[in-house]
C-alpha cells in the first residue's frame, strides 16, 4: 500500500489510501468518463464536417483509431510517467508501469484503477485535437508515430508537471481540467506539425462540406465536455457543480460573441461561426472550470471569441501556416487565455484550494500578480515542451520517412487513396 499522499489541484482532493471507496463519487467518475469517452468520436465528427468530402472518413479515423493507440501507451508507460512517484519535480517514475501497484490503491474515494481511465480519455481527446492541424495531407502511418512519440515526451510529461506532484504544481499553478496540459500542447503540436508539412497544394477542402455534420459534434464535444470538466472535481461536491455551471455559462458567453463579431463584420451571424464559438468558450473555460465563479465564466467565455478569432482570422493569414481546422487558433490560443483568465478570476470562495496550494488568488480578487505570474509559467512551459518535442519528433522522421502523401492522394481525397473507403456514393 502507498505512504505517499499526493496533491492533485484539478479538485483540490488529497489522494492516497482509503479505507472504503464512495459509491457515490465512484459512480460520479465512471458516468464523467463516459461522457468524456464520446469527445473523441465527437471531435471526428465535428473536424469531418469541415474538410473536403473525400477526406471525411480519414479525418474521422485520424481521431478514433487514437484511442486504441494512446490507451496502450498509457496502460505500458504513460500512466506511470505522469503520475508515477516524483523524480525531481520533472517525471514521474517506473513504480506504476504496466499499472503494477494500482489495484488496492484509492485517488480520494474512487479506485485508482478508475482514475487512470479517466487521465486516459485526457490523453486520448489532446493527442486527437493535434489532427485537426495536420487533415488532408499527412501520411496516416506517420500521423500514429508522430502523436505516440509525442504523447509520451509532451504529454504524459506535462500532465506529470501540472498535476503529478511536478515543479508547476509545486510552485502552485492551476489547471482545473487541462488547458495547459491537453490544448495548449496540441495545439501548439498542431500547430508546429502543419509548419513542417507545408500548406495543402489543393483548396477544395478550404469551405466546410458538411456544416450538419459538424454541428452534430460540437454538440457532442459539449456535452462530453460536461464531464471533463465536472468530473475533474473527482467527487460530488460543490466544485464539481461550479465546473457543471461555469463550463455552460462560458459557452453561453463564446456563442453570443462570435455571432456578434460575424454580425458586425460580414452582416450575417452563421451557424460555423455558432459551433467554434461553442468550441472556443469550452476551451476556454476548461483551466478554469473549478476556480472561478459563474459570472467569470460569462465573461471568460465572451472574450474567448474575439481572442479565438482574431488568432484565426488574422494572425494565421499574417503568418502564413496553414492549419487546416485551426486547431492552434481554437485550442492553443483559448488554452493561452483560459490560463491567464484563471490568474486573474480564481478565488477561494469558489475552491479552497487556491488560498491553500496556489500561488494566490486571481488579481481582480487578490490585487497580487503572483498566481497570474506564476499561470503565464506555466502557458510558456506547456507551449515550449510540446513545440520542441513535435519539432524534434517530426525532424527526426522527416530523415527516414516522407511525412506528406503523394500529390495525386492529396488531390483525390484521403478516403479512397489511403483507406480504400468512400463517405458518400
């Protein structure tokens, strides 16, 4: 049995050994998980929608088929470098490999076999959200390795920095659900991915082919979302409510403004524009989710829109890259804000865990720039492990292998070239 109590900051919860597990909160993390497990197929669907009709059912796969992956790694290595027994605040060690030691063991009140299945699903959702950057030209052979690689020397890295007992957390960072750890660190992943694979040569896939079928996942990814966030609470309680409100409220606050900037802009509010504001204010709020108060999660989520589009609009022309579902523009700038907004709207009247284990409460609470600085560490962490290891990753396959498919596949579509399939007859 563990003699070591570990600290996690998601719900502010001490883990180690219990006596008896919590049916109720037991139940709690197995129904987040599910709802968590649909986010992956969910997020397929709402990426599909948006490319090209001939590379429909490659982007789905992209997502899905990562479940498979990423769950093996996490099973064999990525579990135990995340929330294995710290080794200097930077990894964790090799006393949980293969989940040896996870059986008899509790995280709060819920078997900690079960907590390993719910990192998981973080895992899987971050790696998928990488895709949506590298859609319609990248080898699906290469694609697997890039985000395997990439999920054991970013993520379960991060994930062991942020809420493992790691440097982040010890210097008292917040990261309720993963802003920082899953979308900040894919999209930046993506983001670096679609740089070193050069843009699309074919611009069919430029305009939506299927807004329906990409409204359908953003609904799905919402109410996914639900339990990613809520369930990071890890118990039934008041900070699992709060995250349950303030993860709606932030969308509620992301649609609203995205329709009024297409309003204002293009004379015509649409419904793209409706779903990645729905996308916008869920990432967003995801750092946040358990520390702040419904009212913060309004305005969080209503600057989350024009700072999502301004980056997708704007600041991808003015670049020059081309992420193909601007994964970076949605996840790893609403990731950016999300932490910010964290250091500047977290307060102990919502999770005691920020006077007790933070740097501080947020600056509009506490008049301190200390949790504010200390979260703008941590973006800069996440954002600079993740961009090294993708560049490093993909440079080194770049040198055995071709990352891009042939122009002739690219130009037929995906579907039919690398998967022999067709989505619509």
């Amino acid at each position: 049995m563990k003699s070591l109590w570990i600290l996690l900051l998601s719900g502010g919860f001490v883990f180690g050994v219990e006596e008896e597990i919590s049916a109720v909160d037991t139940l709690f993390v197995i129904a987040s998980s599910a709802l968590v497990l649909l986010m992956t197929p969910a997020l397929g669907l709402f990426y599909a929608g948006m490319v090209n009709r001939n590379n429909t059912l490659s982007t789905i796969l992209n997502s899905t088929m990562l479940y498979a992956l990423i769950a093996l790694q996490w099973i064999i290595l990525g579990y135990t470098l995340a929330f294995g027994e710290d080794k200097g605040g930077i990894l964790g060690g090799l006393n949980h490999i293969f989940l040896i030691d996870t059986n008899y063991s509790y995280v709060g009140n819920i078997p900690e076999k079960l907590f390993v299945f719910f990192q998981m699903l973080f895992a899987v959702i971050g790696a998928a959200i990488i895709t949506g950057s590298l859609v319609e030209r990248m080898r699906f052979g290469v694609l697997l390795i890039f985000i395997l690689c990439w999920s054991a020397l970013a993520y379960d890295i991060l994930a062991h920095w942020v809420w493992g007992e790691g440097w982040l957390m010890k210097i008292g960072s917040l990261d309720f659900a993963g802003g920082g750890v899953v979308h900040i660190a894919a999209g930046v992943a993506g983001l670096v991915g679609c740089i070193m694979l050069g843009k699309r040569k074919f611009k069919r896939g430029l305009l939506p082919h299927s807004l329906p079928l990409s409204f359908i996942g953003a609904i799905l990814l919402w109410m996914g979302w639900l339990g990613f966030n809520t369930g990071s609470a890890l118990s039934v309680n008041s900070v699992a409510v709060n995250a349950f409100i303030t993860t709606n409220f932030s969308v509620a606050g992301a649609m609203l403004s995205w329709m009024i900037i297409e309003w204002t802009k293009y004379g015509k509010p649409t419904l793209l524009g409706s779903i990645t504001g729905i996308v916008a204010g869920l990432v967003a709020i995801t750092p946040a989710a358990g520390f702040v108060t419904p009212f913060a999660s309004i305005v969080i989520g209503f600057l989350a829109s024009p700072i999502c589009f301004f980056a997708i609009s704007f600041l991808k022309s003015k670049l020059g890259y081309d992420d193909t579902l601007d994964a970076f523009g949605l996840h790893g700038i609403g990731g950016i804000w999300g932490g910010i907004a964290t250091g500047l709207f977290a307060t102990s009247s919502v999770n005691a865990i920020v006077s007790e284990e933070a740097a501080g409460e947020g600056l509009f609470y506490s008049g301190d720039f200390n949790l504010l600085f200390v979260q703008i560490i941590a973006i800069l962490a996440c954002f600079l492990l993740s961009a090294v290891v993708s560049y490093v990753i993909l440079k080194i396959m770049s040198c055995f292998v071709v990352l891009r498919v042939e122009e002739n596949q690219e130009e037929n579509g995906l579907d039919q070239s690398l998967h022999g399939e067709i989505a619509y007859r």
